[in-house]
C-alpha cells in the first residue's frame, strides 16, 4: 500500500486550500456564527470559480460529466473543505457542486433523466429517507414503512424521521419494506415526487447542529407508480448500504479537516497568550493537549486514507470505512474538546468556531451510522468471517 500524495493530488489539494482561505473564510466573516448558507450572489460567484477550476460535481463519476475523482483524491480534498467555521455543513461543499443522492446512479434511463441529470445539473434537490421512528440503526428490522402492490401503483404507508432538506426538495428516495418475509431482500427504494397525495412533512425537527434541522415524514396512502422503483424490487437495502459505506470515507475526512483546523487555533494561541508570566505552549498540561491532538489527527487521517485506497483498488473496504468513521468522528470530537479548553472563555463563545464544530462533531458520532454500529460491522469481521 502506497499513500504518498501524487504531484496531480499535491496540486489539487493546494488550489482548494487557497480557494477556502481566500474565498470562503472572508465570506463568512459577516453571517451568522450559525449560518448553513451563503449569500446566493455570493454562491453563485464561488460557483464559477469552482467550475473555473475543474473542481465542480467534485463526486461525481466521469460518466455523468463528473471530474471522476478517486476516493482518496477526494477524501483529500474533504479535509480542507473543512476548515471553514461552516465546514461540516453546506457552504464551501454546496459551492463544490456535491452529487448528492449517489444512490441514483443506480437509475434506469428514464429516472437518470427525470431526476438525476436535473440533480447534477442542480435544477432539482432531493431527500434520502431511511431512518424511522422506531429507529435507523438496523434498519433490514427497524423499518416499518410498507409499499403493498396495487396493480401497476405501489400504496406506501409509514413514517421517516431525521431525513434532511425533505421540506424543500423535489423528489425523495424512500426505502420501504414490499416482503416482510425476506427481511433485507424485501427492502424496496421508491422514487418519490414532493407533493405526491399522501406525502406529508409532518414537522421540522430541531438538532444541536447550528441552523440546519432535519424533518419528519409520513406517508399515508401514497401511490406510486411501479416505474418508481429504483434499482429492482428486493433491492433497496443493498443499494443504500453499498452508497453509505462509501460516503462515510469522505464523511470521515471532513471530520479531521475540522480537527486540523482546531489544532491550529489552539497552537497559535497557546503561542500567544500569557498566564502567570508565561505562554501557555510552555505549560506541559497545554503540551501534551496539542500533543494528543497530533496523534488523534495522524491516527484518523491514515485509517481514512487506507479505507479510502481500499475502495479505489476495488478491493473490500467495509471494515475500514467503519474504522475510519469510528475513530476519525470521535477523535476530532476530542481535539475540538481539547482546543477549546486551551482558548479558555473565549472557546465556547461565538466569536470563534469551535462551539459550533463542537456541536455539529457530537452528531457524526450518530450520522451515517453511529459509533455502535461501526463497532458491530468491525466485531462481525473479526469474530465471524
């Protein structure tokens, strides 16, 4: 396994850390500490200059007019579209034009042309509805929704909850169980259009991350049509699941660009301020914070980039994408922890970021799988395969 960074990588990696420092970071400076968006003026502006750059759709396959980059080009560039006061959440990845919704590459070529071409092209927005109320862990048992055959329509009944921008999309992905019988084969992904009868956002549900919010869904009664079947009945379980696994690797590099970020803070200022008649990096408690930092950050950033590679290579990666999502979520919750114990007051004021990477770093540890779950796939490999 080779992970030295190649010239064409070193290069990438350098343009979008100036574009974030030049162009991102000033345009935060006016918003909300809070913010999940950017001025559309200024959106559409970044915008250009992304597509300018080559970069824009920056996950999106060749084939699909995508700059077709690898996992670990893109786990790369993650970190250092991080390293804003929003980076967990939309403005510097929005302006990068993200696919979203990878799971409609599965599409036939009617799907590909109602949804998403319109989605790449960013005329469209969709919504993944998975999770429920009774609980998104294990969802081959935790899911309830039923899609039951009615001629050539589906009729769904059910509930989602948790699911992101479902209030303003246009069309959804809603998984469905069509055969109880068969547990995950009986899972089934419908394509559904906002404002289809039956199809209800029932309420915003508010979370610790800033000002983004997720929603609750019901659907009662709802028919579809037969056609909006994505990727085959039977097989909504497997298209999720291969989907998730590999977007928790990049998911995992935003993680560290954050951390990255947060031990910078927290070196120049230990450099900086005085207590007691000395700076703080002379102090040893500060030390062995930074130095704890270093070792949460080179641990996370190499079991990324080894899941990463793993996937490029064709090879079998579940394993380590659930190691670097375990370790890198929870390791950089624990240099934000750390960097804002060093800033004192001031780190958990809105003056500075960290209290917001703080809060929005507590909910990786749950989003795209949380913790436990990364532990049960690890556990399964080692004791029973």
């Amino acid at each position: 396994m080779d992970l030295r960074v190649s010239d064409d990588q070193r290069i990438i990696v350098q343009t979008v850390r100036r574009f974030v420092q030049e162009q991102i970071l000033p345009a935060e400076v006016e918003l909300d500490p809070d913010a999940a968006e950017l001025p559309a003026q200024e959106k559409v502006r970044l915008v250009a200059m992304v597509k300018a750059m080559g970069f824009y759709g920056w996950d999106i396959p060749a084939e699909y007019g995508g700059p077709g980059l690898g996992l670990v080009t893109r786990s790369l560039m993650a970190e250092e579209m991080a390293q804003h006061r929003a980076g967990l959440y939309a403005p510097c990845y929005g302006v990068f034009g993200g696919g979203g919704l990878a799971q409609l590459f599965e599409a036939n070529d009617a799907q590909k042309e109602a949804y998403l071409y319109p989605m790449l092209r960013g005329e469209k927005r969709g919504f993944f509805a998975l999770t429920e109320p009774s609980g998104g862990s294990d969802p081959a048992r935790a899911i309830q929704t039923t899609a039951v055959r009615d001629g050539d329509d589906w009729v769904i009944n059910g509930a989602k909850m948790f699911i992101s921008s479902a209030d303003t999309a246009d069309f959804g992905l809603v998984f469905a169980r069509t055969d109880p019988a068969k547990g995950r084969g009986g899972i089934t992904c419908f394509i559904v259009d906002a404002g289809t009868p039956g199809f209800m956002v029932r309420r915003i549900v508010h979370t610790l991350r800033s000002a983004h919010y997720a929603t609750e869904l019901e659907f009662k009664d709802m028919r579809v049509p037969h056609g909006a079947i994505l990727g085959g009945e039977g097989r909504g379980f497997g298209i999720a699941n291969e989907r998730l696994t590999r977007n928790r690797i990049p998911y995992a590099a935003g993680c560290i660009g954050v951390a990255v970020a947060a031990q910078a803070m927290s070196i120049k200022h230990a450099k900086l301020r005085e207590t007691f008649g000395d700076v703080l990096a002379n102090r040893q408690a500060i030390q062995w914070m930074i130095v704890d930092n270093a070792i949460d950050i080179e641990t996370s950033r190499w079991l990324t980039l080894a899941a990463a590679d793993k996937a490029d290579r064709g090879e079998p990666f579940r394993h380590e994408t659930a190691m670097a999502k375990l370790v890198s979520t929870e390791a950089a919750g624990r240099v934000v922890d750390r960097a804002i114990q060093i800033h004192g007051g001031y780190g958990v004021t809105k003056d500075l970021p960290l209290e917001r990477w703080y809060r929005e770093l507590r909910i990786r540890r749950i989003g795209e799988g949380p913790s436990e779950v990364q532990r049960v796939i690890m556990a399964r490999d080692l004791l029973f395969e």
